[in-house]
C-alpha cells in the first residue's frame, strides 16, 4: 500500500500587541525616523503587525498554535511521533525550539528538530515531514513556523523595521491512502547570502558582528518574483497539475507587490490568493500557516481543495507544495 500524507488540522496564534502602521509611525517618530502609513501601505501593503512581548518565546507562540491543530485534528499531543520547527528565532542556540516545545506540549518520545530556512522555512519543514511519513519513519507530525522578527528588526532603518511582525502557524500531517502533499519543490543559492541576513553570532559569551536584520529590497524583489513562478510551476508539473487546478494559492506574505506579481505570473486572479500581509505584516516562516489557517477558519479553503504553497527567503531560499486538503 502506498502511503502519502495529509493536512488533518490547522492552528494558528497571534501576539495580543496589535502594532499599527501609525503606532509605528508614532514610535520612529520619536527616534527620529520619518515614514508614514501612505509610504508604508504603497511599498508593502502593510498596515498592522503584531509584536511578542518581552519574556515570550517562539516556542510560546507555536504551542497556541499547535494546540488549535491538534484540536482540528482531534488528537493529543501523546499520539505525535514528529516534530519540526521553522524559525529563524530560537529559544535558544541549543536545544532546538521543536525540543522545548514537545516538553510544553508533554509529547515526549517521538523526533524533535528545527529546520532554518528563514522564510521558506515552513515550506522546508512541511517537505521533511511529507518525506518522513512516506518512508514509514513517522505518522503523525506537527510541523510548525514560528517567529518574533520584532527581535531582529533595527528601528534606525525604516525600509526594514516596518515590514516583520510576530506569530506562528501550525499543522497536523498524518499518513493516509489517500494522496495528500502532491509534490515539492526546494531550492537554495548561498551565493545570495548578503541580500537578506543577520550577520551577527555569539562567541565567548558575547555577541559577535551585527545582530539586527539587514536586507536589499530591490535584489530580494528581483529574485524572489523570478523563483516563485519557477518552484510554482515545478511542483505543478511534478504532479501533472496545471495553475488552473489551483484553488487557492498561499504564498510567504512578505510584501502585496511580490504576491501580486507571481499571481500574474501563474494567471490566477487574486480572489484566489489568500492575503494577510496587511494585518500580519512578514511572520518569515509563520507566515504561510498563519495564512492557511485563516482561510480554513474563515470558510475559503475547504477539504477536497487544491493548495500550492510557495515561499521565498534569506539563504537564498525558496520552494512550493502543491496538495489536495
């Protein structure tokens, strides 16, 4: 028999702190930073974010969130044998964040490990465990993107502080006779390393080059809108699909103009592209489960529907899974 696996449940969670474009306007203001919500809307599509407060870890975020998806799937963390953490925020150096959430969730015994491909992290992570439970390796995962950008960000350089926010988003992926994740696409470049980075570390108890975000928007705009229709339309042919088989497409919301740009690209009108960069601003690889599970809660995306993923970040990074919910 063959085997394939299949989204079960879905979760997401947001931090209670709703920032505002003019709340952030407000703050740089303060620093001597001038934008505005104009500037910031036009460039991004971004009109709120929400921020972690001090104290709350990516790990806190993706329990909220893997509680609603094991709920949705109706099982208890006890009947998981895998679980894979995106982030690009770490509890800590080590263990990885997967591990201490497994403890929080009291789910003790199966694999535990984070992946780090920054903002097509979940895209990466969602591949791993498909792989796993094909294998026979796993059967039940909980594949998680969590994130608290808020950390990174340098409110001196308003191209970058007003674009990431914080969350995380979760699923359930079981195996099933039935074919589930239809195919996957990944890619990497390192020679695109300084486009979107943070060059800092930790060394001898201290942290060593700089540990805030930097990024060139207009050499990740340029790459990003050429990968994604080229991941996009892989996955696709791999499973014999075509875009017109697409029902809905969630892309990484980073930006509206890169979003709008492969939907063009693919010819899907954007009534079939969930969009929550503007309330969500970038969630890095939070931010395709956050927007799956709003699409599932709110009544768009329905079982039998056909999904393609698509994510694109720093590494240079990027991939897509098509499959059927």
């Amino acid at each position: 028999m063959t085997v394939y696996s299949r989204i079960t449940g879905t979760g997401s969670y947001l931090p209670p702190r709703r920032i505002t474009n003019a709340d952030l306007v407000a703050d740089l203001a303060t620093r001597g930073i001038e934008t505005s919500d104009d500037w910031i809307v036009e460039r991004t599509g971004i009109r709120a974010r929400h921020f972690a407060d001090p104290g709350v870890f990516a790990s806190d975020l993706g329990l909220e969130a893997a509680r609603q998806a094991l709920q949705a799937a109706g099982l208890t963390p006890s009947e998981l044998d895998l679980i894979i953490v995106a982030t690009s925020t770490p509890d800590m150096v080590f263990p990885s964040t997967a591990c201490i959430l497994q403890h929080k969730l009291g789910a003790a015994g199966g694999a535990a490990f984070d992946v780090q491909a920054v903002c097509s992290g979940f895209v990466y992570a969602l591949t791993v465990a498909d792989a796993m439970i094909r294998s026979g390796a796993a059967r039940r995962a909980l594949v998680v993107g969590a994130e608290l950008f808020s950390r990174l960000l340098d409110f001196q350089d308003r191209t970058t502080c007003v674009l990431f926010g914080d969350g995380a988003g979760a699923v359930v992926l079981e195996a099933s006779e039935q074919p589930g994740i239809l195919a996957s696409d990944l890619h990497a470049d390192g020679r695109h390393v300084g486009i979107l980075c943070v060059p800092g570390h930790v060394a001898g108890g201290q942290v060593l080059g700089d540990p805030l975000l930097k990024m060139d928007g207009q050499a990740v705009f340029k790459l990003a809108v050429g990968v994604l229709e080229d991941a996009a339309r892989a996955a696709l042919d791999k499973a014999g699909r075509t875009p017109q088989d697409i029902d809905w497409l969630i892309p990484h919301q980073a930006n509206i103009r890169i979003i709008q740009s492969t939907a063009r690209k693919l010819r899907l009108p954007m009534e079939r592209v969930v969009v929550t960069v503007d309330q969500h601003g970038n969630t890095s690889a939070a931010s395709i489960p956050l927007a799956l599970d709003a699409g599932v809660r709110d009544g768009r995306i329905r079982p039998g529907q056909t999904l393609l993923l698509e994510g694109v970040g720093g590494g240079f990074t990027w991939g897509a899974v098509l499959l059927n919910l």
